[in-house]
C-alpha cells in the first residue's frame, strides 16, 4: 500500500471499530421480559439517542407497545427516538439542561412499584449531561469542578470518584430513586477497564469509592476547588449508596459495547489483509503527550530489530489519555496532542504511519475525531512554518494536524468506546 492507501486503511480501521460498538446492531440481544407494571426507559450520554432508538425499534419488532421515558445527549445527537423523548445538553462542562434533565429523570422514576421496570441506557458523556448537584452545592460549583477537572488532567476514575459524591443522581442515586423498581442497565463503556460503575459516573450503579478518597484526589491534583463543595465533601452526609444496599439487591447491569471489542473487530479487519496484528491494550491512561511519545520509543526499538517481528506490524490501543492544559488558547483533544507527540517521536523514521481519534467523533471541544501522521509529518509542518514541539507545549495539534490537511472529520458517530489508535509499521 502507498501513503494515500495506508491513510484511507487506517480510517477504515477506525470506522470498523466505531461499527462494532454501533448500538443498531447490539440492542437485540438485551430485550428484557415484559414486566407486569410499567416500563420506563431513561438514558445519559453521547450514545443515548441510538441507544434509546435501537431499544426502541428492538421493543416494537417484539409486538409490544410503544415505550415512554427521557434521554439526554450532548448538543449535535445525531440519531433520535419515535417515543422517547430527548433533551440534549452541554458536555464536557455541564449547562441549565443538564440540571433540567436530571430533575426531570429523576421525578419519572419516583413512585414506581415492584412490578416496573426501569431500563437505563447509560454510555460516555453523561457526567455533563445529566447534572445535579446536592444543596447547598450551586450548579456554577458543579461547572467549576467540571473545569477543574478537565484543567487538571485527573484521570477518568478519578473524576467520577469526585463527581458521585457532589451528585444527588450519580453514583448510584438515579436507581435508589426508582426502588422498589427494577433497574436493568445497558452499559457503553468509555472508560478503561470497563468497570459500568464509572460511565457516567454510574447513576444506575454504586460503587465502592469514598468520600475520603474523593478528597485525597482533590490534594493529589491540587485542585482548586469551592469552598461549598470542600465542606460538602468533608461531610458524612456525602456518603454515596453502596453496591449492597438493598435498592440494588435486584437490579441488573450489562456491558454491551467497549474499546475492547472494537479493538477485536479493527484487528480481524486488519488480519484478513496479512499484516501482524497485535493489541497493545484497551486501557491506556495517562498524560497524552507522554503516552506519545512512549509509543514513537517503542516503534523506533520494533523498526530497529529487524528480524523479531515479522512486517508490515500494526499496533492497537485503546483507552483514555488525558491533556492537562497549559495554554488556554489551544485547540485540539487528547488524541490530537497524543498524535502529535508520537509524529515528533518518530520523525524521520520511514514507513511508521498513525492514526487517533476519538470513537464518539469528537476530538475535545474542535470538530475533528482526531488526526493522521506519518513518519513525515514533522517535516510537512516545519515547511509551513509550524514548530511541532512549540505547537505541543501550547496544546495546539488541531492547528498543525489542520496546516498539513492531516485531521480526521467524521461527524458525531451515535457511539462512545473512547480512544482508537492505530500504528502501521511497514517493511
């Protein structure tokens, strides 16, 4: 393959990942048994509008009657349900809907009996979306956590830690609220290790995390943080529900999609054309640029031995890295400034070529999914004027991915597995 196959293969790649985590082809194998009472479906997260979509149109090719709830999905949803209905918010700090969506999710499954059931649609994206803080915690406190920490560079795990215990619907909260209904939840994972607990900061499902380890995080990262939400935390009345609690004794929790079956479904694609396939990992965390150029060092040890891997070599990892910003002005995402960092790694070193973006097609707060580069890359940019490293240090790769016409649009993709990296090595 040439640079222009070689680039169109990668995209390939990527959009067979985004298929595989498609909720239109997952949604038959969870349809639950008509239940007595009511059923009310709920939802948070960039995918919920195909979830509640697919779930519905899986529902009525069973014969059954048409569905009612509400799901919440970030601005641009692309895919939208007949019945249930949809109010789309901000993500990744949250807005005025978020508040409104969550009181409203909230009073829909109160006074529900035994005999309901709930079924709660959760993917990626619904810690913004579906927002409500516990008083006196002010919606502007919830938005300055949200800024601190997307600023700060805390991993995902950490995040939701923090955010479930300044919910009163996260962590578990949302299913309290519907018991003595059943709970039965279809999980998208975004978040490495594919624990349902931590998507969306698991509204649907409790956990194990503690208000004390919320605030060891908060003096790890040095957050700064209101004073409200510093009290509220140092408070017992902060607790969140535990995985034991009689609320959750019936309820049920199943992951349909994540970056590990996606992951398969690039490589058996990648397989069928004879190239030495190997999955790096679906859960790499980690400051993004550093992730980068880890990678660009472990290419140019491969691309150095010459006889311990058979090529042409390619290299797929998934997970969710993360940017601690520097400059303010900075366009681009995670997998961007991954991408960038890995280009200037291996500058120069022939026939590496890459790809990173993000499976929900938005790479940060830019229109990109993510970016392409090559072992040439560097070069392409220093010819335009651009310094790479400068452009790193400013949090700047959708500015020097855009100069060389090297950025990946694909549109929102109505799914959320996270990170998708590919690395051919040719021979």
């Amino acid at each position: 393959m040439n640079e222009i196959e070689l680039k169109a293969f990668l995209t390939k790649l990527f959009k067979q990942a985004v298929a595989a985590a498609d909720p239109a082809i997952l949604m038959d194998k969870y349809l639950p048994v008509q239940p007595k009472g009511r059923v009310i479906v709920i939802g948070a997260g960039k995918a919920s509008g195909a979830m509640a979509k697919a779930f519905e149109t899986v529902w009525q090719n069973a014969g059954r009657a048409p569905l009612a709830g509400l799901v919440v999905c970030a601005y641009g949803n692309v895919v939208f349900p007949n019945n249930i209905e949809t109010i789309m918010a901000a993500h990744p700090v949250p807005d005025k809907n978020s508040e409104i969506a969550a009181r409203r999710m909230l009073d829909l499954v109160n006074n529900l009996t035994k005999d309901d059931l709930v079924v709660a649609l959760i993917s990626g994206g619904g810690s913004s979306l579906l927002s409500l803080a516990h008083a006196p915690i002010s919606a502007s406190d919830k938005r300055e956590v949200n800024k601190a920490l997307l600023k700060g560079g805390v991993p995902i795990a950490k995040m939701n830690c923090i955010r479930k215990h300044l919910s009163a619907i996260k962590g578990g909260q949302l299913a309290k609220a519907a018991y003595p209904a059943k709970v039965i939840s279809l999980v998208i994972s975004d978040v490495p290790g594919d624990d349902p607990a931590l998507v969306a900061s698991g509204p649907t499902i409790a956990d194990f995390t503690s208000r004390k380890e919320a605030l060891q995080i908060i003096k790890d990262y040095n957050l700064a943080l209101p004073k409200t939400v510093l009290d509220w935390l140092n408070s017992a009345k902060s607790a969140a529900p535990k995985p034991d609690d009689i609320e959750f004794k019936n309820n049920q929790t199943h992951l349909i999609a994540a970056s590990n079956i996606s992951l398969k479904a690039a490589a058996k694609m990648a397989k069928t054309h004879g190239i030495n396939t190997h999955i790096i990992s679906d859960a790499i965390e980690g400051e993004a640029s550093i992730v980068g150029a880890q990678h660009a060092k472990m290419v140019r040890q491969i691309v150095a031995d010459k006889h311990s891997l058979k090529k042409p070599i390619l290299l797929l990892s998934g997970g969710e890295t993360t940017v601690t910003l520097k400059n303010k002005f900075g366009k681009g995402g995670r997998n961007s400034e991954y991408l960038l960092s890995f280009a200037i790694g291996i500058d120069g070193v022939k026939n590496v070529f890459a790809l990173a973006a993000d499976t929900d097609g938005i790479d940060g707060s830019e229109n990109n999914a993510g970016a392409y580069a090559n072992y040439d890359s560097v070069k392409q940019m220093q010819k335009l004027g651009i310094d790479a490293s400068k452009y790193l240090q400013l949090n700047d790769a959708y500015t020097a991915f855009a100069a060389i016409d090297d950025l990946i649009m694909t549109g929102a993709t109505a799914t959320n597995v996270n990170d998708f990296r590919a690395i051919f090595i040719g021979e």
